[in-house]
C-alpha cells in the first residue's frame, strides 16, 4: 500500500490524524505521512483507508501495490 497527501489540497484540519495517527502527522500547517508509517499492518491500512475516505478535500491518495 502506498500513501501520500496532496499538499496542494490539504487543509490540516487533521482529522486524518484523529482517525490514523499512526499514519498521519502536521508538518506546517498541512498533513503528511510519516516516514515510518506501518503500512504493512491490514489494522492501519484500514484506518488510512477510512481517513481517505473522509478527506474533505479528497488530498489523501491510497494506492494498493
């Protein structure tokens, strides 16, 4: 699985982070994925995939390798 936000799109609201904190973090202002996220985990795919879901802006992209 690979995980990215569109900084462009992104207004930090942060509710990616409330959902999958394990995921997500604000970095000035707007949301990334953390470097060491454990994507590997069906639990926290789960929960990106429920952030994505929600994503007022639609800025969380989840591709599936």
């Amino acid at each position: 699985m690979n995980v990215s936000v569109d900084s462009t799109k992104c207004i930090g609201c942060g509710l990616c982070v409330s959902m999958a904190e394990e995921v997500f973090e604000i970095v000035e202002g707007v949301s990334q994925v953390k470097p060491d996220a454990p994507l590997q985990d069906s639990a926290v795919q789960q929960k990106a995939n429920d952030a994505a879901a929600v994503c007022c802006n639609q800025a969380i992209v989840v591709e599936e390798s």
